[in-house]
C-alpha cells in the first residue's frame, strides 16, 4: 500500500501498524505483586478495557470507518488510558520493567522497518501518530465542493497538525531517548507533518475566498501564506534523516504545491495593481509567478495529473494577463518595469493553526485505575497542596489585615458614628449599651422604691413574728407566776424565766439585729435618694436618647455642609463595597481550594510534574491580582476620607461634640455602677429577711412546744394539788386515813429535787402516758407563711434537770442562719445547720444580673 496519496490535489498519511501486545497479564501481574490480589481483582474490570482497546488498536483500520470518527475515538480514548496506565505502571526503560511487556511499531513509511520497546513512550508516540493519519484521512475524504464539506476538512487538517504537534513537543524525544525508533517517529518527521496539515488547512481558506469573491489583494495574503507553509514542508522533506524517507512523488508534490501558491498570490496582487494601473508592477509580480512554476515544473515527476492541470490553466491565465499588461505599458502607460529583486516581499495572513490537543488528550476524568496510587504521586500531592495552602494562607491574611486596618483606621476617625450622630442615630459603645439594657431590664432607677418597699414589708413581717413570740413566752410566764402564788409552795415546778432564758437570749439577739438591719435599711434609701439625679439617665429608653446631639454649626460662611457630608458618606459606601469584595474574595478562595483536587491530573500527567503545578497554581492568580488591587483601592481610599474627615470635623466642630459625648459615657458608667452597687445591697438585705424570717419562725415552733408541753404540765400538777387539797388519797387497805403523797405528787417532788441535783434519772411513766398528742400552733400565734413542723418523734420534752429540749437544737447550739455573703459579723450566733434541718429559703426577688459589688456590705454591725 503506498505511504501516501494524492486525492484531490491534497495529502492524507497512512496509520502506523502495530503487533499484538498482551496488556492484560502484564498489568494484572504488576498490580497483584505490587498492590496485592484483592486490588488485582478489583482492577479486572479496568484490565479488561485496556486489553480490548488494544485488540481493536491491532485490527487493519476500516478505509471507510476514518470518516465517521470511529477510529479516531478509539485512538483518542486508548491514548487516555496510556496516560492513566504510565505513572502506575513502570513500562519504560528507566523504572523496573513490568515484565514480559514490548511493543512493537512499524514504520507507516517504509512498512518494512520497526521498532520495539519496552517502553510506554513509544506506545504513545505510535498511538499519536496514527491519530494524526486519522485526521488526515477524514479531512481528506470530506467533500470541500460545498461550504460543510470545505469547513469539516479545514478543521480536520487543523486537528492533524495539532496531533503531530503534540507528537513532536511531547512523545517524540522521550520515545527516541528509550529507544531504537522508526523515522516517521522522529521530531523532524513530526514537525514536517504539522507543516503539511497546516499548509493543506490554509489552502482550504483559499478555496473559500475564491469561492466568496474576495478581493484580489485577500486572496493574494492567504494564497502566499499556503505557499509559505509547503515551502517549509518541502525544506524539512529536503533535509536528512527524511529525504531518504519519502518517495519522490511526495517530495515533488509539496514542491509543485509551493510554486503553485506562490504563483498565485502574484497572480492575485497582480489583479489588484491592474485595477489600481500600477501596471510596470503588475508585469513583474506575473514574471515572477511564471517563473516559480516553470522551475518546480521541471523536477516535478510522479505527480497527481488534477495538480499538473490546476498549475497549467494558473500558468496559462497569468501569461494571458502578462501579454495584456505589457501591450497596455507599451501603447498607454510606458512605464519602467522595476527588477524582481527591488520589489517588497508578499504579505501573507495565516488563518490556521494546530488544534490545541491538551483537552482533548486530558485522562483527569477518566476513573481506570483510579484506587492504584503510587507513593510516589501522593507525595507530589501532598507538595502541591501545600502550595496551595501557602497562597490560600498568604491572601486570607492580606485580607485579613486589610479589614483589620480599616476597622483601626475608622475608629481613630470616629466614623462612622459621627455621621450617625448627625442624622440622629447614636451609638454607644457595645459592652456600655449592653450595661445599661441590663439595668433597664431589671427595673431600672425607678424600679428601686419598689424593691426598697419590699424591704420595708419583710421588715415588719419579721418584727411582728418576732413580737409574736416574745407574747406567746410572756404569757406563760404569767399563768406560771399566778399559779405559783395561788398555790404557794405547792407548787413546785421550775420557774418559766429559769427554762426560758436561752430562747430569751436568741429573742433579743434577733432584736438587736433587726435594729441594725433598719439602719443599713436607711442607709440604702438614703443612697438612692442623693444618687437619683446621677441614676435617672439610665431611664432613657433607648439608652441613645441620653447622648448629646451633633448638631449643623449656626452660621455657615459658604453652605457646603451637605457637600462635604455627602462626598464623606459616598467615600464610607466605597469603603463598605470595598470590604463586601473582600469578603467575597475570602469565600472564592475557601471554594477554589475545595474544588481543587488535582489527583486525577497528577495520576494522568505523563510531562513534569513541576510543569502541571505551575500550571495548576496558575489559576490562582487571577484572585491574588483581584486581592491586591482590593487592598491599594482601600489605601487610597482612607487617605482620601482621612482628608475629608479633617474638613468634616473642622465644619462641624467634632472635638467639643466627642467632648460631650465621652462626658456622657461616664456618666453613664457611673450611674451603672452606682445602681449595682444599690441594687446588691437591696438583694443582700431581702435575702438577709427572708433568711431571719426562718430563723424566728423556728425560735416561734420552739417556743410553742415548750408553752404546749408546760400547759400539759400544768394540768397534771393542778390536778395533783386540787387532790392534795381536797385529802382524796386513800390508804391501800381502801380506808380512810392519812394522805399520802399521790405518784404525780412524788413526779413532781423528784422533778423539783432534781433541778436542784441533776442526776440522770429516767422520767416517771408518767409524764409519757399523760402527754397528749402534738398540737398545731393555735391561730392567734400561727406565721403568715408555711412553715415545716416536727414530727411526732421530734417533740420537745423536759429533761431529767427540768431543762427544756429539742431533739433538733441541744442545748449548746445556738439559733440562729448564716449570714449573707459579705457580712462581718451576724445578726445572731449562726452554726452550721443539723442534718435532718429544713434549708432556709432563697429571696423571692430577682436576683442581681451584676456580679457582687467589693463596695462594702450595708448589712454589717456598726
């Protein structure tokens, strides 16, 4: 089969033929050693498209399939899975051979010769190669008589050249550096080809302009640039290794092609100098075109006839133009005809060039053998993300110092609530405005007569239960001392001021207390009365209406207030947008380093990894740039409100307003810390009552058992004397006689002389059998709030000694609460509470949202 054609005056290359390859066994091996047996059995279904890619590669190509695109989608795809296949699997001559793996290539040239390699490099230099046969076929066999047909070739030889181009820039000289190869794998041979397709893609654009009647100086440029484009294909075919490549008919064919658009363009710029009667040029520029096809005409042997035609009609049409024009100079124009040598070159207008094939050969999205990967690329992955993560580090602190510094920037301008301030709209500042809320939700300055009068209530409640108490031991005294002068010496139970002096005691320390409590009570009010003035800004509601007021100056010398406001507001709009792009610029980086996943890339890059990462780190670029023109926009711009802030201040007189103001924000201040101060005081002193209120309500249940057991007591002895009296003691023979001493008599007696010498002696049945169940306090002394009761079995009783007990409180512990935090010394003697003890309740107010004031404690002894 010849290495080349001539069909319709243009050229089409053969593909190259290839010898089977076993992929399959290969690769499977490698993965299983390599990776393990589970991975060699995951990838089969990998391994099996590889393999069937490569049985179909071997397969004689269809003639006709070129056409349809069958063939080229099969190379297309075969070269992505080299791509995938080369940095997993070491097939080339510099990494450990996958074993038992060679290709074998021959020349598409002279058939006769090949190649083989244990190399993927020259697998894929074949496989590019053919792809650019295969363009070339189709190009070739499109119908350039209508404009599709003419568009489908001129691309098709387009994408030839850019296939040749990638052969000659990327597979060519590492697919030499492995190894032995045929030529037509040669840089030269790639470089040549790109060439032809160029000039045959160009030549397609010159049958269009002709076709669309273009003007004689246009088709003149495009016709010259085909002719340049074979003249460059005919040096290379001139030149070693490929002038012993090439039949002849090749290399006359291209020269033939040179001479013809050569002539052409002359023929078509001497068209152009005839309508313009530059006519001495337009003979030379005919001369010259006559010329260049008589000289190629000579050597040219074995080419296609339809050329040898095309080139004699141009050649008979410019000889006819040149007789015109030379009979015209004589009888008209008689004109010097300048020398070929003094004439300008030809403008030329190239139209074409390679189809970039980057995309096109891209395997990133491919997913064959997307679980095997090598230490080796995850290595250079982590590299470059740490690239990325330095640049994405980099601009986010950029941008983060640029908001930084236009925050500090308006704050030592005070902007913009100076411009707030005019229009109204006050600011404080937030820790300040959130104090003050919080006051104001707490009641505020007028909310504290209500609390004081909290105080005053809780005051009296304990007075009165307090006086309750005192009554209810008064008037047993009372009953105690008229019954002992009733009854004289009969009367012989202990007196109640002897069993009552300890409850006594707490009573006039509880006294004493609430004295003090009054006093600091006083204090408090007194407080809030010469505070009040200093308190009352807290009132404002909102807070803001309490700030002194930016107002316009009374007398305007020019009236450029509203300008200078204006030109200010406009700058801080510019400012804000400024600050809105930033943050915007902020996100796109965080979204670009999220999406930027180069793995894919990385495991189908088959050039320098250095080369992909530059290119990859590339796209960032773009929003560095956006960033920094972000930053110098916003430098000047501060300058430039720095400027007219000057102007604004100085108009407005802002110092003595931020005078006002800051002498606003203290007072403020102040007045919050005064009203905590107050408001702790009043929670310490409502805590501190309802704490005491306990106190006494357990002294009051204490006192009420002890006046319940002496009625009971009281009875019995009344009955005992009223028998004693009455001489109703019988003898034990059941007559009358003397009166002996009844037991309650002797109960009494051994109560008396036990008071007087306390022995441990367990009490008469007595007493127990005639103690009536506990009692409720009555009415008249019961507390205004619930309070807890003893159980049966902790009812007081009377001790051998004739002392009153309680199970709850022993004789040597005092009664009493703690005190409140703060507090110097108690109201009363306060212990720890016992086991079993009700907890005393909590204030029902609402507690401080303030933390403790270390002003001193109003509730101290003084």
């Amino acid at each position: 089969m010849s290495s080349a054609t001539a069909v319709n005056v243009m050229l089409a290359v053969q593909e190259k033929k290839t010898a089977a390859a076993d992929l399959y066994r290969s690769l499977r091996q490698y993965i299983a050693v390599t990776y393990g047996e589970r991975e060699a059995q995951a990838a089969e279904d990998d391994l099996d498209v590889v393999r069937q890619l490569r049985l179909d590669l071997e397969k004689p190509p269809d003639a006709a399939a070129a056409s349809t695109g069958p063939r080229r989608d099969l190379l297309l795809s075969y070269y992505r899975a080299l791509s995938l296949i080369e940095p997993r699997f070491p097939i080339s001559p510099d990494r450990a051979h996958v074993h038992s793996l060679t290709f074998t290539w021959f020349d598409a040239f002279k058939p006769s010769k090949k190649a083989s390699q244990q190399s993927i490099y020259l697998e894929k230099a074949a496989v590019l190669f053919n792809l650019g046969a295969v363009y070339s076929q189709i190009a070739l066999s499109a119908d350039r008589a209508d404009a599709a047909g003419l568009r489908q070739a001129c691309n098709a030889f387009q994408s030839a050249a850019g296939a040749f181009a990638y052969l000659k820039d990327n597979a060519a000289a590492r697919a030499t550096a492995a190894g032995a190869t045929t030529v037509d794998l040669s840089v030269e041979c790639a470089g040549m080809l790109e060439k032809l397709m160029l000039a045959q893609a160009q030549e397609c654009f010159f049958e269009k302009v002709i076709g669309d009647a273009k003007p004689p100086v246009i088709c003149s440029k495009v016709a010259r640039q085909v002719g340049l484009f074979y003249e460059e294909t005919y040096a290379a075919l001139s030149a070693p290794p490929l002038n012993q490549l090439f039949d002849r008919t090749w290399i006359s064919h291209v020269q033939l092609k040179a001479a013809q658009y050569y002539a052409e363009a002359c023929y078509r710029y001497s068209m152009d100098l005839h309508e313009r009667e530059e006519i001495a040029e337009e003979i030379t520029r005919l001369k010259i075109g006559i010329s260049a096809i008589a000289d190629a005409k000579k050597s040219a042997r074995g080419v296609a006839q339809p050329l040898l035609d095309a080139v004699n009609k141009l050649e008979t049409d410019m000889n006819r133009n040149l007789e015109r024009a030379t009979k015209e100079n004589n009888r008209v124009y008689l004109m010097r005809v300048p020398e070929a040598s003094s004439l300008a070159a030809l403008s030329a207008a190239p139209l074409v060039r390679p189809t970039p094939m980057a995309d096109v050969l891209d395997a990133s999205k491919e997913r064959l053998f997307s679980r095997l990967v090598p230490d080796s690329s995850t290595r250079a992955l982590s590299k470059y993300t740490d690239m990325v993560d330095n640049i994405i580090r980099t601009q986010a602190e950029k941008l983060q110092q640029g908001s930084e510094i236009t925050r500090v920037k308006l704050k030592e301008m005070d902007l913009p609530d100076s411009i707030l301030a005019l229009e109204g709209n006050f600011n404080l500042p937030s820790d300040l405005k959130e104090d003050a809320e919080a006051v104001q939700i707490s009641g505020g300055p007028s909310g504290l007569e209500a609390e004081l009068q909290q105080l005053r209530d809780l005051r009296r409640v304990n007075q009165e239960l307090l006086v309750q108490t005192e009554e209810l031991l008064q008037k047993e005294a009372t009953e105690d001392a008229q019954f002992r002068t009733q009854f004289g010496t009969r009367w012989t139970r202990p007196q109640s001021s002897t069993l009552t002096k300890n409850l006594q005691d707490r009573l006039n320390k509880f006294a004493a207390n609430l004295k003090q409590a009054a006093d600091s009570d006083a204090r408090i009010e007194r407080t809030v009365r010469d505070n009040f003035d200093l308190m009352a800004i807290l009132d404002h509601r909102p807070i803001e209406s309490a700030l002194p007021s930016l107002a316009r100056p009374i007398m305007s010398l020019d009236g450029n207030e509203d300008a200078i406001v204006g030109a200010l507001k406009l700058s801080l709009r510019q400012l804000e947008n400024l600050s809105a792009q930033r943050a915007g610029l902020e996100d796109m980086l965080k979204e670009m380093k999220r999406k930027d996943d180069i793995l894919p890339k990385l495991m189908a890059n088959t050039g320098s990894q250095e080369d992909l990462f530059r290119k990859e780190i590339s796209k960032y670029d773009q929003i560095c740039e956006e960033i920094a023109q972000n930053i110098e926009a916003q430098e000047q711009l501060l300058l430039q409100i720095q400027a007219q802030n000057d102007e604004f201040s100085a108009v407005f007189n802002l110092e003595d307003y931020k005078v006002a103001r800051e002498r606003c924000y203290k007072q403020i201040s102040a007045a919050i810390a005064k009203y905590r101060e107050i408001k702790e005081n009043i929670n310490e002193g409502l805590k501190f009552y309802v704490t005491l209120q306990d106190a006494i309500a357990n002294i009051k249940q204490q006192c009420s058992d002890f006046v319940m057991t002496r009625n009971i007591q009281c009875r019995d002895m009344i009955e005992d004397v009223q028998r004693q009296l009455a001489g109703l003691n019988f003898k034990g023979d059941g007559k009358m006689g003397y009166n002996y001493p009844s037991a309650e008599q002797s109960n009494l007696q051994r109560i008396a002389s036990q008071q007087a010498e306390p022995q441990s002696v367990p009490p008469h049945p007595a007493m127990t059998h005639h103690r009536p169940p506990r009692e409720q306090p009555r009415p008249g002394y019961s507390h205004p709030y619930p309070l807890p009761y003893a159980t049966p079995q902790q009812a007081p009783y009377y001790s051998p000694s004739g002392q009153f007990q309680h199970p709850q409180l022993q004789s040597n512990q005092e009664y009493g609460q703690p005190a409140y935090p703060g507090w110097r010394g108690p109201y009363y003697n306060a212990h720890q509470q016992q086991p079993g003890s009700h907890p005393p309740p909590q204030p029902y107010t609402i507690p401080s949202p303030y933390p403790p004031s270390h002003q001193g404690n109003y509730y101290r002894p003084q």
